[in-house]
C-alpha cells in the first residue's frame, strides 16, 4: 500500500513538473520563434546612448515585426566586435553579417569621400547629397559591391565643428594665418582644407585629443560633432564653432553574399527599413546637434555659428584650394561628379 501511494505521489510530481515546463510560453505570453529564423549581427561604434543606437533599435524592431519574425537581427554596439578599421574586412569576409560604422578608406581611398569638406554646407543640402539613389550613395553602392559588400545608407549625426582654447585670428578669411595648432585625423580631406583655411595642422589620435588641448601641443581640434565635444572635451575647451565643413556621415554595409541568402520580399524589407533609418537621421541629427551646442552653452563654451555667407565663403574656398588635393585619393572622376551634384544642389 505504502509502495502504491509512493508510486502515484511520484506519478503526480511528473505529470504537475510536464505541465508546468509545458506552460511557461502560455503562462508568460512569449512567442516562440519561428523555424526558419536567421538571426544576423550587427556591429556598431557608437556608445549605447547614441541617436544612432536608438534608430539602431528601432530599425531591428521594424524588420522583426516585418519579417513575422523571420530575420532578428543582434546589435553589438559600442565596439564590442572591434572598431570600423576592423570590422569592415569582417563585413567583407562575412563573419560579421551588418555594421553601421565609418567606412575605412584603407581598401578603396574612394571610400573617404563621404567626409569630402565642404561637400555640404548644412542639413538642407545633406538630405539632397547623401540621399538614397543619389549619386554619392550610387558610387558607395559601386565602390562597395566590388569589395562583395551591399551598401545599405548614410546616416548623419552631425556636423563635426573645430573645438579651441583660443581664438582663431581673423576667423572668417581663408588663407590668412590662424595662429592655432589644431589636431585633426589623418586623412587629406581633414588636413588639406584646415592647413588651407590658415591652421598649423597636427595628426593626434583620437584618443589623445582631450590631453593634447590640454597640455597645449595642439590648440584646439577638428573631429567631433556638438555631442562629442560636449562629452570629450567640455571641460577642456573654451570655444566651439560651427563651421558645417564635415558632415560625421556613417553608412550601413552587409555582407553582400548574406543579402542576396534572401528572398526579394525580405532584401526589399532590409533595404527599406534601412533607407527609413536613414532618412530619419536628418531629421534627427539636426535636434541633437541643438541639443548640444545648448549644453556646452551652459558649460561656459563659446559657441559661434557661422552665418550662411560665411559658410559659403569657406565652401568657395576649400572647394577652389582643397579638392584638387585630393584628386589622387578619390579619382578625378569622382571629384567631377561631386563638383556637379553640389552645383545641382546649390541650383535647387
């Protein structure tokens, strides 16, 4: 009798442990995936609380709910798969499926256009120039497809400005001596147009631009938008200016053999849902670059803004003096065409 009652006490516990394991997706509401999901990763060096994460997390909910679930997409952010230098050969090779990075320049020179200076000289102009199906994404389509990578977009954070603990002297003419030393990265369209415009140009890494300012090898620097400025050096510079020379342009890539893994209905999904990110980021980047220029106000920077004919007069300049200095990185053939898809925008 007792070994009866023990048998039915231990049938009882399997079958109320079988119900419970059993109930735990009704019980919670979760879904499980479907058969056929691919799950792809997705690189990204911009920190978690970024403009750029967060219309990084949207874009992967979009494509969720798209697919039915069929494509989930992991974001990395934050280097945490390595920095763009990296990243990109992975992309190339397939063992990273997406990334929204800088693209380097190291495997086509061509591919550093997106930072040509003065390529636009604010918002208005970006959404025309960096637009999907225009001519500078068609030539990174191009550039990109022969590396076996499917370019996806530009995504604008910004417009970088130049941050000093001086004043520049007679600021608004190009070609007269600056009297700064200004850090800048290493590639011609950074230091050809700022050694241009009047500046004593020195090549700092990234990482050691807030102790150059301050230890006083360099002036000032050029490679942040009001954001990276606000949390790099606030505390170190006294001047910020808003030159509109660079737009910090970033780009989505995939894996070209991946994309075409899928069928038309869900590369039309990925290719919209990336063009939308995009598109947004315009919108998006202009707000935050207000954001920012208010916040390092109220650190006690001083912020100036270049009036539209200042701009201009710059741009006229750099475009004349700069560009053809970099000729033997982007090709005269790409150059030509920029030189006219400005113009055209400029027209409108």
């Amino acid at each position: 009798m007792k070994k009866l009652s023990l048998l039915l006490i231990i049938a009882m516990l399997v079958s109320t442990l079988a119900v419970g394991c059993g109930s735990k997706t009704t019980d919670t509401g979760v879904t499980p995936p479907p058969a056929d999901q691919v799950v792809l990763r997705m690189a990204s060096d911009h920190p978690i609380d970024h403009i750029a994460t967060r219309a990084n997390q949207k874009l992967i909910a979009d494509v969720l709910a798209a697919t039915n679930g069929r494509i989930k997409i992991d974001l990395y952010p934050a280097s945490q798969l390595g920095d763009y230098n990296t990243v990109y050969p992975e992309i190339v090779k397939g063992t990273i499926d997406i990334a929204h990075i800088t693209i380097p320049d190291s495997l086509d020179g061509r591919l550093g256009a997106a930072y040509t200076p003065y390529l636009t000289t604010g918002y208005d102009q970006a959404k025309i120039i960096y637009a999907p199906g225009g001519y500078l994404y068609n030539k990174f389509v191009e550039y990109n497809s022969a590396l076996g990578v499917k370019f996806l977009g530009f995504f604008i954070e910004g417009y970088i400005g130049m941050g000093t603990i001086k004043e520049p002297k007679d600021m608004f003419t190009p070609g007269t001596d600056k009297g700064l030393k200004i850090r800048v990265w290493a590639a011609p369209a950074s230091r050809a147009p700022i050694t241009d415009l009047g500046y004593t140009v020195i090549t700092v890494p990234y990482a050691e631009a807030p102790t150059a300012i301050q230890t006083g090898v360099v002036d000032g620097w050029i490679g942040g938008t009001p954001n990276v400025n606000y949390h790099w050096v606030g505390e170190v510079i006294k001047n910020f200016y808003v030159t509109y020379m660079h737009a910090e342009s970033t780009s989505y890539v995939m894996n070209q053999a991946k994309f075409d893994s899928f069928s038309a209905e869900d590369q039309k999904i990925l290719t919209d849902a990336f063009a939308a990110a995009s598109n947004s980021s315009f919108v998006d980047a202009k707000a935050e670059d207000e954001k920012w220029l208010g916040e390092l106000t109220k650190l006690g920077v001083k912020v100036t803004i270049y009036t539209p004919e200042q701009i201009q007069t710059l741009a006229d300049f750099v475009r004349k003096t700069s560009w053809p200095k970099l000729e033997s990185v982007y090709t005269k053939d790409l150059l030509d065409g920029l030189k006219a898809e400005v113009a055209k925008s400029e027209a409108k």
